[in-house]
C-alpha cells in the first residue's frame, strides 16, 4: 500500500516530522523566486536530510528547457550554496526535473499528468503532489481550474497547492479567488503562504506569549498604552518594478507580512495548539480591527516614496528613476498607520504600523509600550521616566529585549533604563531555517497551521479597504509624501505618532 500524506493535527510545531514521499510542482520554475527562494530552502531540506528518498521536483513554466537546462540553471543561479557543498548538490540536482507547461492548452495539461506519471514510477511518488504557485496572480485562478478539470486535483489526501501572496488585489477580488479556489479544491488542500510566518521569531511570539506565565496577565489594554509593528528595508525596488508598481507598500507588505504580525501580537490564546484553533483566533482578532478612522483615511494613514538619497560616495536613485517605474508614478513605497481592535482586550490601545523601502535601516519588529508608572517618586535622568517596553526583534539580531528604570549608581535616588536581552544567536549559537524552508516543510506535510486561511485573507484586505478606495477613487485624498531614501520616512508619518504625543522607534 502506498503511503498517502496524512495530516498532522495536535502534532507540536517545532518536532521533526518525516515528510512522505511526494513530488513538489513548482509553476514559474524560471521565475525569480523559485531560484532565490524555493530551491535553495528545497536543498536546505535536502541536507538537513528532511526529505524523503522518494522524492522530486518539477519545474515548470513555458520555456522550452530541459531537464538538463533546468539543472545547470539552477546550479548557476544558486553560486556559492551549490557550489559549498558540490556532492550533495549532484545528488539534489539529480532530483530536478522540468516540463513546458502551458496550461492554457490541452495538450499542455496532458503532457503534465503523463510526465506526474512517469515521476510516479521513477521516485515512487505514490502519486502526492504538492503544487506550488509561484506565477504571476493573474494565472492563479487558471492554473487551479486547469489542475482541477484535469483531475490532479481529486484527491484531497494525496495534492495540495500552495499559493504564493499576493491573494488578490482587495476584498472583493480575494472573495472570488477564494471562491474559484475553493470550487477547485477544498480549503483544507490550500496552503496560502506568507513567509513572514516561517520566520522563528514571528512563531517566538506564540511561544513567548503562551509558554509563559508573566505575560499574558499584562498583555491588554491595562498595562499596554500602544504597539508599534514596523518592517523596514533598506533595498530599493531592485528588479522588480513591474510587480511592485501594480502593488506598492501596502499590498506588497502590509496587507499580508505586517498583518500577519498584527495578528499574532494581538491574538487571544487558542484554546489547543492545532492549525484551526490558531487560525480561528487569528481571524477573529482580525474581524476585530480597524483603521483609526474608517471615514477620513488620511487622519490614520500616511504614504510615502523614495526620492533620491544616500552619500556622494553611494548614491541612490529616488524610486521613479528606478528602472521600469513611471517617471510620474504615484505607487506607495512606505505606508504608516494607525489601527485599533475592538475587543476586550485591546480596545482604544493603538497599534502604529509601518513599512518602507530605502529607510536608514533593515529590521522588522514588534514593540509593545506599557504604560507610565502612575506616581513619579524619583527623578529620572532623562527628565521623565521611560515607558517599559518590550521588544520583539523580527530581524536582523533575532531576540527579544526588556526596557526598564533602575537606579542610577550613586548618592542620590535617580532612576535610568536599562535594557534585558535575549538573543536567538547567543542562546542556540545556531541561525535560523529561512522561512521558506519552514513553510516549504510545513505544505509538503499537509501542516496548514502557518499558513493563512481563507477568513484571514479576506479579514486581512477588509481592514484596509476604506484606504484602497480612495487610493483608487480619489488618490489626492491620500497624497504620496516624498522621502529621501536612506532616512526613516516622511516627516506626515512622525506627525501621525506625534499627534498622540509618541515616537516611532528609531533604534
Ligand atoms: C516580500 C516582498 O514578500 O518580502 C518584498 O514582496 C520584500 O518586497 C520582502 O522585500 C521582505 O522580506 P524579508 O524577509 O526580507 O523581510
């Protein structure tokens, strides 16, 4: 009897599962991410000897290349990790294959079952298939109805897709994604990524808030005065402007990789540790949130673009002399905001949120300020005493760290902030998987747990609907405020914290 993928409710996040033989479709194998992303996490797996013996990959997209170009490709793409270990990459690369595929014609789609056929009998497969979709958004709806008419489809046990963000352009679109998706196959065979949620400090969240006792009695609007969520880059656009001017900051990461942390942070604790408790909690916080003010947008949302920047020795080129960007484009690069949740536990905390591209420094993190002592009986060197705070480092310098006043060494009785850390470095001396190489892991043992449900993508495009319609319908309502690249963002977006008498963290 041949093994079918089985899926692993109630099994622990962080204990070694064995992945069952299965062959792994990559659609849009010559695109960018397949060979920055998924192949390097894919043989990451492959020496950590995470995959099984039966195992393949298929490669496909349009360009008639075969197995041996796919091969050689990759090899080339990859540089320095094939290269590192060239025996076990000889091994991997004997586990690539790679088929022309073009979905949109019958014979396309027959060539695919029979080439799943013959990689079946090679690797024996046992006919499980993990479809990644690594296209283009406007072939996602395509590539499943074709998977789905042709019957590979069928077996809920033995295939599943993977479907790369962005999931729709808004609410309304994510609907009908959702809908023709979930007319192909069912919710459980979907697997929505976000690698933001492969990240081990993202999960760290969970951990921290959950495993913990000193956490949770304070993590509410008693002791917490606001929370800031920031994912800051200091790269340009790079080669991607094709994509990234039909996107902008706010579909690009906010929508999914910001949210996503908003979600986590904000939580209530699932009542087990499975994937629907989790997602249940998740979605719900997020039915719970809302702009800080629905009806003037431009009260809690500030969007900004790069202009140029940087030294006379490294310049930078301002966002429209990017290669491939309008000269006149008005696509957001940073976004700010403000939001609230409406529940018991947060209601009337806010939550700042920002992202950018070319700001001063590359971090992401979550930053939970508690609220004043309510007496002041010492002087504080600062003038004031600090807010504690708690900092969850995201990237780079994985870890967490703890703000909090102590005295000054001295005579007399003054008070100071000290910083308690942790470090993922210095604690476990080893880096983290990529967060591909989780979540790759992760769809290819049926564990949706991190992967983002259908609610939740709909929850997620909903809060931010009120700012995607007037960016659509009336875009002087929401202006783009220019920034020089390599500073931290537009003076609007300090304004907006400022109003409430508050600083962005700028560490
Ligand atoms: C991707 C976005 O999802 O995330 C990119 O499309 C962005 O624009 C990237 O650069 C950031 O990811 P990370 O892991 O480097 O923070």
């Amino acid at each position: 009897m041949s093994t079918p993928i089985t899926n692993p409710l109630r099994i622990g996040l962080r204990q070694e599962r064995v992945i069952p033989p299965q062959c792994l479709i990559i659609f849009g194998a010559s695109g960018d991410l397949a060979h920055r992303k998924l192949i390097p996490a894919l043989f990451e797996l492959f020496k950590q000897r995470r995959l099984p013996s039966e195992f393949a990959i298929l490669g496909c997209a349009r360009r008639a290349w075969s197995d041996e170009d796919f091969r050689s490709k990759m090899t080339d793409a990859l540089g320095n990790v094939s290269k590192e270990s060239p025996e076990a990459w000889e091994k991997f690369c004997s586990g690539l294959f790679y088929e022309s595929v073009d979905l949109q014609e019958q014979e396309g789609i027959n060539n695919l079952k029979n080439r799943l056929d013959a990689i079946d009998r090679l690797k024996a497969t046992h006919n499980n298939r993990t479809f990644y979709l690594s296209v283009s958004p406007n072939f996602y709806g395509i590539t499943c109805r074709a998977l789905a008419d042709s019957g590979l489809l069928n077996d809920p046990k033995r295939s599943r897709l993977v479907i790369e963000k962005p999931f729709g352009r808004d609410y309304s679109s994510a609907q009908s994604l959702n809908k023709l998706v979930l007319n192909c196959c069912q919710e459980s065979q979907v697997f929505r990524i976000d690698h933001y949620l492969g990240k081990e400090t993202v999960q760290n969240i969970l951990v921290l808030r959950f495993a913990n006792t000193i956490f949770e009695p304070i993590w509410n609007r008693n002791y917490i005065s606001s929370v800031q969520i920031t994912a800051s880059e200091t790269v340009g656009v790079e080669e991607r402007a094709g994509y990234y001017e039909t996107s902008g900051a706010l579909r690009d990461m906010v929508q999914n990789h910001l949210t996503q942390m908003l979600a986590i942070t904000s939580m209530e604790p699932p009542g087990h540790f499975d994937p629907e408790a989790i997602r249940n909690e998740k979605a719900k916080v997020l039915q719970a949130a809302r702009l800080a003010n629905e009806n003037i947008p431009s009260e809690c949302c500030i969007r900004g673009q790069y202009n140029k920047g940087g030294t006379s020795d490294d310049p930078v080129l301002g966002y429209r002399e990017e290669p491939g960007v309008n000269p006149k484009s008005t696509t957001e690069t940073y976004v700010a905001m403000k939001l609230f949740i409406d529940n018991w536990r947060w209601q009337g905390v806010p939550f700042y949120i920002r992202t950018g591209k070319r700001l001063a420094k590359r971090l992401s993190e979550v930053v939970l300020t508690f609220r004043e002592a309510p007496v002041h009986l010492f002087d504080a060197a600062g003038g004031s005493p600090t807010s504690n705070q708690l900092v969850l480092r995201i990237q780079p310098n994985e870890g967490a760290e703890f703000r909090f006043e102590v005295k000054s060494p001295g005579s007399g009785m003054r008070s100071r902030p000290v910083e308690m850390e942790f470090s993922y470095d210095e604690s476990f001396g080893e880096p983290s998987d990529e967060g591909y190489v989780r979540l790759l892991a992760d769809a290819m043992l049926g564990d949706p747990t991190l992967f983002t449900r259908n609610d939740e993508v709909e929850a997620a495009w909903r809060l931010y609907t009120p700012v995607l319609e007037i960016i659509e319908d009336n875009p002087a309502l929401l202006p783009i405020y220019q920034y020089e690249a390599r500073t931290w963002g537009p003076a609007a977006a300090d304004a907006l914290i400022g109003k409430d008498n508050l600083l962005w963290r700028r560490p």
